[in-house]
C-alpha cells in the first residue's frame, strides 16, 4: 500500500491559473518516491488556496464527486455537512468545531498554480 503523504516539495507546477474556474476548486494527486499525496485548490479571483484533500473530523477526503469541494464561499466536506473557511482552512460549522483543514502552500508564478 502506498503511504498517503501531507506534504509535497515546494516548486511543483499544478498547471495554469485558469485550470480552476473563479470559484471552483480543482483536486490534485501527485506521485512521489515517498507516496501519494491528495490536495486541492480553491480560486478566488487571483488568488489560490491550497488544503491537504483530509477532513478533520473522519480523516476522509472532502469530496464525495470529483472536484466538489466548494458550497458557495465555503469548502465542504461532503461526507458530514461541514464547512470550512476558504482562506483560513478554519472550521465554520458542523461536526468540526476547533479544527482547521490543514494548508498546502501554493502561490501563482507568473500564471501557473506552483507549490510554495
């Protein structure tokens, strides 16, 4: 079985800003030596936010449908209601109080979604 991994390197592209529709959220699996590791990213605008795909509450993915991590200006664990700052990855409601999702660092260079 292969490990499921938290991190990855910094500098990794992801592919184009606009791969993710403003408002939308895009998951991500990459293949390392180490393991796999399961993300996503949420666009605002032009910004980019990036959470290890790992609710707090079960240790489930979020997302029950592909790419379905977005509930209006909230993600959403699809599994058990809860909802979670976009920015801040912060638990806003349901079975999840005091917890946060936990960040994958992403930055946009020059118009690609790269890990930082």
């Amino acid at each position: 079985m292969t490990e499921r991994l938290i991190a990855t390197p910094a500098g990794i592209a992801l592919g184009p800003l606009d791969l993710i529709a403003d408002g939308a959220a895009r998951g991500f699996v990459i293949e390392m030596r180490a393991g796999r590791f399961h993300g996503f990213v949420v666009r605002r605008g032009d910004a980019v936010y990036g959470y290890v795909d790992r609710c707090p509450h079960m240790g489930l993915p979020l997302a029950q449908k592909l790419d379905d991590y977005v509930a209006g200006d909230m993600i959403a664990c699809s599994w058990h209601g809860a909802v979670f700052d976009t920015a801040s990855g912060k638990c806003r409601g349901g079975p999840c109080p005091g917890t946060a999702l936990t960040p994958w660092p992403v930055t946009i260079r020059d118009g690609t979604i790269v890990t930082a």
